[in-house]
C-alpha cells in the first residue's frame, strides 16, 4: 500500500467515510427489503414513534370488542333458531288441540302422548348450549335451565273430568335472574339474552303438560272440548297476543333487536380496523418501488466509492510518470 501525503490524507479519509456509510445504508436498505418495514426499532421513526403505539393499542382494543360481538352474536343466533323452533312446535299444538275437538279424534291421535313429546321437544330446545355454556339460564350457565323433575317443580293436576290449571309455575327453572352482558366498546355494553321462566315459555310447558296429564274418551266430553279450549287459549296468548306479557314473537324481536345493534357497533369498529391498519402500514412500511430504487441506486455509489478508494491507493510517482 502506498502511503498518502498529507495533502491527500484528508481526500482519501473523507472518500472512505463516504463508503462505509454507503455500505450502511446498503444493509438497512436490504433488511427494509427483506421485513417489509421502514426500521427495526422506534427510533427509526422516532416522530411517528408515539402515534404507532397509540394506533396498536387503539387496534387491539377494537379487535377484542369485535372478538366479543362475533361470540355474543352466534349465542344469539342460536336463541333466535331456538324460539323459532318452540313456536313451530306451539302453534302444531295448538292445530292439534283444535283437531282434537271433534268426536274421538282426542283418543284417536293419542293427544296425551303428543302433548309430553312437545313438552319434552320444547325443554330440549330450552336446553340448547353455545359453546359449552347453556343458553337461557341467565348467569347459570353450566346448570340446565329447565328440568321437570326438579323438586320445586309441581307438575299440573288437571283432575277428572279435567280443568285447565292456569296456576303460574316456574319451579322447573333451575337459572337465576343474572341478565347476560357483553363489552361492545369502550365504556358500553350489551345487555342480551332470555331466560326459561319468561312468561311465553311457562305458559307453553305448563299447557302441555295440562294436556299430557289428561286421558280424553271416545267421543269427546263437553268437560274435555272446555279444557280443550282453554289450553288453545292459553297458546293463543303465547303465541300472538297476551296483552302484558311478552309473546314468543316480542322474545324473537327482542334477540332480533340486540343483533341489530351489535351489528351496528360491529361496523363501526371495523370502519376503524381498517383506518388503524393503513396508517400504521403508512408509518411501518416501506415502498418496496422506491428502496429497490435507492438501493440500486446506493449499490452503484459503493462501487464507485470502491473503485476511487483502489485507484487511490495504487496511486506513486512512478505510475504517474508512465
């Protein structure tokens, strides 16, 4: 190697200078190009640095509350499929009572026998569970909510010849009062879900239950089309109008009513999903286009700066007078 004079020591510390920071941007530009990001830690953008942390935050916050609408919405889901159900099997009931009217068409169909395989279809729908959690016992979640064989439960006597019981009795209902909640946003939640000794569903297990206790003769008595008749009744207020309390149809609007409004804050926070996520790629990412260019660009002043540096050093007064 030759030595550098003093005149040019300097020229040749400053184009060396020049290299290595030339090869220091060359790797960073290559690990921009390799991760995809602008840096690899916050003091690379250090005047976005705040603003990013906010956003993630901001982010993951909103990802936790879609998380919990999406769940809270297949429960509700399943309550509404659910009370979908219980009606159909209501208002059959109700055809069948009104079938069973006539001569001995109540023995002929077996009407008892109908009656306990509807009442034992509706506390199986009652029992529905949505992940592993039962649906309509309030904050029991891993108890059945209705179990006619619970001691606290009086099945109907509707004597012979036989009267409707209108008695109200929930002791089949093993839940509590709690009233199923959901955190949908920031400072709100989300009051949802139905209970098994709502007045629609008493009426309806204890109807059939009245019915399934009777055995009705061939024809049918004027007693039993009375009973009968009371029984259709008493559907007819689940089903379409009790005038206090709510039917099966104000139950399935009211789960309808909550799907709307986790819908609604659903979107809101997927309009911010997506508001947050461009403007940290804008902070984080890189356009691939323009590194390629300037790592292209600085690859050819690192060549260059190679280049001078060799010419440099192979530089003595003998080649110079050649």
């Amino acid at each position: 190697m030759v030595a550098a004079r003093v005149s040019t020591l300097a020229q040749q510390q400053l184009i060396t200078s020049n290299a290595l920071r030339t090869q220091r941007n060359v790797n960073d530009l290559q690990i921009q190009i390799a991760s995809g990001k602008k840096t690899q830690s916050f003091s690379g953008i250090a005047d976005d640095a705040g603003r990013l942390v906010n956003l993630k935050s901001e982010l993951s916050q909103a990802e936790q509350f879609i998380q919990n609408i999406t769940i809270t919405e297949k429960r509700l889901d399943l309550m509404a499929f659910a009370i979908d159900e219980i009606e159909d099997i209501a208002r059959k009931a109700r055809t069948d009572f009104a079938s069973a009217l006539n001569g001995g068409a109540a023995d002929e169909m077996q009407l008892s026998l109908l009656a306990q395989a509807s009442l034992d279809q509706v506390v199986e729908v009652l029992n529905t569970k949505g992940d592993s959690r039962f649906l309509f016992g309030g904050g029991a979640v891993q108890t059945k909510p209705v179990n006619l064989s619970n001691a606290a439960y009086t099945a109907p006597a509707p004597g012979s010849p036989p009267t409707f019981v209108q008695t109200v009795e929930t002791g089949y209902y093993q839940g509590d009062a709690v009233v199923q909640s959901t955190r949908a946003d920031d400072g709100f939640s989300v009051a949802y879900g139905i209970n098994a000794d709502e007045s629609a569903f008493e009426k309806l297990i204890r109807t059939l239950d009245n019915v399934s206790n009777v055995t009705f003769t061939d024809p049918i008595t004027a007693q039993e089309k009375t009973f009968l008749t009371d029984a259709m009744a008493e559907l007819t207020e689940l089903i379409d109008n009790n005038g206090t309390d709510k039917t099966l149809t104000d139950l399935r609007a009211d789960v309808g009513l909550d799907r709307v409004v986790l819908d609604s804050i659903r979107d809101k926070h997927n309009d911010f999903l997506q508001f947050s996520q461009n403007s940290i790629a804008e902070i984080e990412n890189i356009n691939a286009a323009e590194v390629v260019t300037a790592l292209n660009f600085e690859q050819i002043q690192l060549e260059a700066s190679f280049t001078t540096i060799a010419r440099i050093q192979t530089l003595s007064l003998s080649n110079f007078l050649r």
